[in-house]
C-alpha cells in the first residue's frame, strides 16, 4: 500500500516537472483522446455540434447563434463529424489559427484517439489540410465555415453529412453501458 501510494506520487511528480516551462493559462482544459466523445450528445445547431470543455457553452451558444458572428470563447468545442474537431484555447495560444487547435480523430466504439492535432499543419484523412479550408471563412466567423460564410463547399449532402453524425460509434458504447 504504501510502495503503491508512492510509485503513484513519484508518477504525478513526473508528470509535473515534465510540464511545460510556460504553463497553460487558467482558462486552459488539458485535452486529451477522452475528452472527445458521443458527437450527438453535444449541443446541435444548425447541424453541427457544440460544447465548452470549459463549462460556459452559453457563451459558446451565443456566438454560434450570433447573426453577426463573433469569437468563439476559449474551451469551445465544435464539430460536424465524429473525426474532426475544433477546440478554442486561450487567448493568444495560437494567432495564426485565431487560437483554434485542430484535431483529427480515430473513433471505434472504444472511444477516440489522436490522428493528428495541432494548429496549421493538421492534415484530415482525405488529405485535406484543416487551416487551408476553414481560414476562408469570411472574418467575422472565427474560422467555422458552414455554408455561406466563404469557404469552398464540402462535397456531401445534408443526409450524408446526418448519416455520419448518426453512425458514431462512440454512442452506442456509451448507450450500451448506461
Ligand atoms: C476541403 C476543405 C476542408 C478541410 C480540409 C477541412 N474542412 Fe472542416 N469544414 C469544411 C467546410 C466547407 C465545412 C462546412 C460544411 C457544411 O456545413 O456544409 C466544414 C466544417 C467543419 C466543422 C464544423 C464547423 C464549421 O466550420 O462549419 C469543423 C469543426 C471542422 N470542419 C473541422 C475540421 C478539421 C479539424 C479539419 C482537419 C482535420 C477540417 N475541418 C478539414 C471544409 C474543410
């Protein structure tokens, strides 16, 4: 008991001198692979997804349903497939990409894991470089396309796109265990 407790504190030790020298701020969510689950237990609008790993989704909501636009606040979440997110850091994390991280997802009924995440260089699985198609969007819209906001269109349907929110298969696990 006692040598468990203290392999378990040398670990955590570790794991904070490894922490970066200029620690994240306070409104910064420590992502990782679980943080990502079910796509449709998130908050709909207009057919995508939202959330905010930092506990306001209400700010997150009022940009999203903002007829003007606007800047997403830190911690927001948005999706429109189970593979590809976008998550808001704080502010100044990353100016190129207006402090959006970028991730590309393995989704399995296990849960999710990372194909790819970061900033300008995330590549989607159909070879697509993330930035390169959402930084069209006009500025006004934070990066998120949508339809009408200036980004080239994706090519599948509204009942394609339902299908693959509806095919998550990180939602049945979740199901099946409740
Ligand atoms: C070929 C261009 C292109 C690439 C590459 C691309 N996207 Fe998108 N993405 C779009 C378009 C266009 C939409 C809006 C589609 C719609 O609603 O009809 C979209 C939608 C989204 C949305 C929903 C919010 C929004 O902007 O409408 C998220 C989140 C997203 N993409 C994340 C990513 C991530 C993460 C990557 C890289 C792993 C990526 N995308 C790669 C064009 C692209």
């Amino acid at each position: 008991m006692t040598e468990l407790s203290f392999s378990r504190i040398a670990a955590l030790s570790a794991v904070l001198l490894l922490a970066p020298a200029s620690a994240p701020a306070a409104d910064e969510a420590e992502i990782t692979a679980e943080t990502f689950g079910c796509l449709t237990d998130m908050t709909p609008v207009r057919g995508f997804f939202v959330d905010n790993l930092l506990g306001d989704l209400e700010a997150t909501l009022g940009i999203a349903n903002s007829a003007d636009g606007g800047v997403y606040p830190p911690g927001s979440v948005v999706q429109l497939v189970p593979t590809e997110v976008m998550v808001k850091r704080g502010a100044g994390w990353s100016p190129e990409t207006n402090d959006w991280e970028f991730f590309e997802l393995n989704v399995s009924a296990d849960g999710s894991s990372f194909r790819g995440r970061g900033t300008t260089d995330v590549i989607n699985r159909f070879g697509g470089n993330c930035l390169d198609c959402h930084i069209l969007a006009e500025p006004q819209w934070d990066m998120i396309c949508e339809t009408g906001h200036g980004c080239a269109p994706i090519p599948i349907t509204r009942e394609q796109i339902t299908a693959i929110q509806n095919a998550d298969p990180r939602c049945v696990a979740g199901r099946a265990e409740d």
